[in-house]
C-alpha cells in the first residue's frame, strides 16, 4: 500500500484488532492508558520499514538526522542483501525492501524497544514516543506538511509526545506491550507492501524458489499500485473503519467506555 496515511492507519488497525480479539490479561491487564501509548508506537511502527529509503518522505521526518539515519540504515540493507543474495535474486541496487522489511526485523524492533524501556522506562518511553509520533505525522500529514518541513514535524511531534505522556504519567507503560506495539507495526507495513505490484520478501533469509528475497504477494490480480485507485477509494477507508471498530472494542475491554459494555459490537463471543 506504501503511502504514508494508509501505512500508519494500517499499524493503527492491527493493533486495535490485536488488543481486541486477545484474551483478558493475555497482554498484562493493558489499561486504557496503556493502550493509547501502545497505538502510537504501532501507528509510527509502520512507517518504521521505510527509512531504509533515503528518498522516501518519512526519511525527511527529523531533517537532516533521519536522512542521515535513513541512509546508514539502506547501506546496511543493501550490504546484507548483496552478502546474502542467490543467483535467483535480483541484482539490484540500494537496500529499500530489504532488511527492514522482514520479520527479522520486526522480531529485533519488538526485543530492542522492550529492552530499552525496561532499562529506563523515564528517559526512554518519551523518546521513543517522540520518535514514533514524528513518523506517524510525517507519515499521514505528508501533504499538509512538506518534506522538508522538518522543523513542523519535530514540533508537532514533540507536543503529542508531552500531551499523551503527561495524560498517561507513565505510570501505564508495560515494556513488553511497548515492544509488541513496535512489532505489530511492522508487520502491517510488510502486508501492505505485499499487496503492491513489488510484493514483500516478509519471509528472508527462509529460501523460497530458490530465493533468499523471494517477494511475498498474492497472484498479480490480487495486487494493487501504490497510491493507486484501489488503495485511495477502498484499502484506506476500510482501514479507517475497522480502525474505529476494533479500537472501541479494545477500549471497551480496558474499561474506557462503559456506555458500550451492553452494546453488541462482535459476532463471536460475549459482547
């Protein structure tokens, strides 16, 4: 799907539904607090894959730092790609849709961010909530806000952070729901991308068809062009709507909205 809007509200979406269909006290009692900070690290999560491209918007986010990042990290990607390519594997140049678009990835993403907080929850949660906040507005206000328009970014991004960090207190954050939030992300970025033309390699360094990279995606009538018809009129609104959906569910369980406690928002199960 690859455009900015409809990545983050995929992260968004995934992690709704994943709060809501998960078992009571499966997560470790995710409050309502917990939850709102678990959607924006899921939310920028999914443009996270992205900065392995030095030319894509969400590069731009934090101006010349994120570039900076943006290409170390492609360097990277394309030196792991080149090392561990089979004669099946394109010989392309640049690392975008490499490593960071794996599960290897996401499984490193979850397991770092869940180190780093429960190391210091108090410097690390705000800065990774700053970080992730500056990806997701980057990634659904890329027409308000310019590339390089960094200076908005980073601003915007740093008021979010304070208003959702002062309404938490911090005192809701669980690492490891922190790092799952990261995860699930990723992954939702890596199943939007595997529904567009390129396809995704979710699954390196697993061989399939002799391919190390092998791009992961449904037969070609299946698949849709970024930014395309598809995606504009159908894929983003529907995200939009299970979004909504399953995020009332999932607040619904946290205790959050007790007005809906009788209101029969699934067909499975109780409720």
């Amino acid at each position: 799907m690859s455009t900015g809007p409809t990545h983050a509200m995929s992260g968004l979406t995934a992690w709704a539904t994943v709060t809501a269909l998960t078992p009571d006290n499966a997560l470790g009692q995710l409050s309502t607090k917990g939850w709102l900070v678990g959607a924006v690290l899921a939310a920028g999560a999914a443009l996270l894959p992205d900065l392995d491209h030095p030319e894509s918007t969400v590069s731009s986010t934090f101006g010349p730092v994120s570039q900076a990042g943006s290409k170390l990290i492609n360097t990277i990607s394309h030196g792991v790609y080149r090392l561990t390519r089979t004669k099946r594997d394109s010989n392309r140049d640049g690392g975008h849709r490499g490593l960071t678009h794996t599960l290897f990835f996401a499984v490193l993403a979850t397991v770092v961010t869940t180190a780093i907080i429960q190391t210091s929850r108090s410097w690390a949660l705000p800065v990774l909530m700053f970080f992730f906040c500056g990806l997701a507005v980057r990634g659904i206000m890329h027409k308000w806000c310019p590339r390089n328009d960094a200076l908005w970014i980073t601003g915007t991004a740093l008021l979010l952070t304070y208003a959702c960090l002062k309404w938490t207190d911090q005192t809701d954050a669980n690492a490891a729901a922190c790092g799952l939030a990261v995860g699930i992300g990723c992954v939702a970025h890596y199943l939007g991308d595997a529904i567009t033309e390129q396809g995704c390699p979710i699954l390196w360094p697993v061989p399939i068809a002799w391919k190390t990279w092998y791009p992961v995606a449904p037969p070609k009538v299946f698949r849709m062009r970024t930014g395309g018809r598809v995606e504009m009129a159908f894929v983003g609104p529907l995200l939009t709507v299970v979004a909504v959906w399953m995020s009332l569910i999932a607040l619904r369980n946290t205790g959050a909205l007790p007005m809906l406690r009788d209101v029969p928002l699934t067909w499975w199960g109780q409720g």
